[in-house]
C-alpha cells in the first residue's frame, strides 16, 4: 500500500522567502508528526496532531514555523521568513495508534 | 531535562551478533522505541518497550530495563543489509513528544 508521502522532495529557497512543506500520511493514521533531521542526527520533534487537533507543538523552534492539518489528514508545515539556520530535512511521520510511526522521505530544504 | 546516549559507531562480522545500548534519562517515561536508518532513507520502526524485559521479533531483540534507564537491541545472524544507523527514542507522559537520540552507525564486514 502506499506509505507516507512528501512535497517537495527538495526546495531550494532564498533568505528571508516562506516555504510550505506538505506531508500526506498514510489513509486512516490519526497521528501525525513533523520532525527536523541534521545530518548524522536522529529526528527532532517538532509537533504532533491527532486528527485535525494539534496537540502538541512544543518543539517548534519560533514563531516563524507553523503547522495545520485542516481536515485530519494532509498536513502542511510552513516556515516563514527563512534563515540559513532553517536548512535541513523535514521529515513527517504518521501512526494508527500513537506508536509505531511510519516515516515519510523527507523533504530537503536549502536555504540560501 | 531528558537525555539519551547511544555509541555513535559499531562494527561487527557478517553473521556474529551486535548489542547496541541505549541509556535515558527522562521524568514520567512511557515506553522506548527502536527504529532502523539506512543511509539517505527514512527511519523505519523496529520495536516498542514498555515494560521491563525482552521483546523478540525474528533476528532482532530489544530489552528494557526501567530502574536502570537502560535498553538494549540485540541483532542476531547480522547480514550486510544490516549496515545502517540505529535510533533509540523514549516517550514521557502527558507529553506526545518522542526524543530520539543521536543513532548508532553499525557497520557489518564481510
């Protein structure tokens, strides 16, 4: 079946411009999760939904980035005013039951 | 605060075994999870402990220790597709967040 998916695969994207990362979870996984990736590190928390709900969001870094999963089931993660420090991957994963998750591709953000 | 730490890198023979720690340090603990990285892909989920003790699923194991903040995955017969990095991640609750660690990077020789 098809697994987690995400657009766009890579951005490229200048200081100071806004850029939307779009994740499309699994059909039927209630939870969702977006997470940043360094290299050579593991995933990086950044916020949780449960359908539509966003319940936690503890780990987004600022005010620029922000997240909204409007029906409960595609996701989009949107990072305003881009700086260079914003450069990773962007990952988002989706579980049916809060624990085994299903991580997507990822998406690599360059920010120059 | 909470805290994890894995080796960063291990090297062991093709079909010997490899046991790689994961120690945490967290408030309110509620489960620990193993997932595997190949390089360049997603993680993808190996196993989930909760209580004390081994969880087995063919060639690979994962043991929780709670009173120790100790856990362990154990892979059996390790194969070449085996080389890839080895996450450990812990829960806490009243919280979703899932802390993950740094990975270990194992690699198997032929």
């Amino acid at each position: 079946g098809a697994g987690v998916s995400q657009s766009p695969r890579y951005k490229v994207t200048k200081r100071g411009q806004d850029v939307a990362l779009r994740c499309d979870p699994i059909s039927g996984h209630v939870s969702l999760y977006w997470y940043r990736q360094a290299l050579g590190q593991g995933p990086e928390f950044l916020t949780y939904f449960n359908y539509e709900a966003q319940q936690d969001k503890s780990g987004l870094p600022n005010d620029r980035f922000s997240a909204e999963r409007p029906e409960g089931s595609i996701s989009t993660l949107t990072i305003q005013r881009t700086e260079q420090r914003d450069s990773a991957m962007y990952r988002c994963a989706s579980s049916p039951n809060g624990y085994e998750q299903y991580f997507g591709p990822g998406t690599r953000l360059t920010v120059t | 605060g909470q805290n994890i730490d894995q080796p960063t890198e291990m090297t062991a023979t093709e079909g010997a075994i490899v046991q790689i720690n994961c120690t945490y340090q967290t408030s309110g603990f509620n489960g620990l999870f193993w997932y595997q990285q190949h390089a360049g892909e997603a993680p993808t989920f190996l196993s989930y402990n909760v209580l004390d003790g081994l969880e087995e699923k063919g060639r690979f194991s994962s043991f929780l220790s709670r009173s120790k903040g100790y856990s362990y995955l154990l892979l059996k017969e390790l194969q070449m597709k085996d080389s890839a990095s080895y996450l450990c991640a812990v829960t806490t609750s009243g919280t979703y967040k899932y802390i993950f660690g740094t990975g270990t990077r194992l690699k198997v020789l032929a």
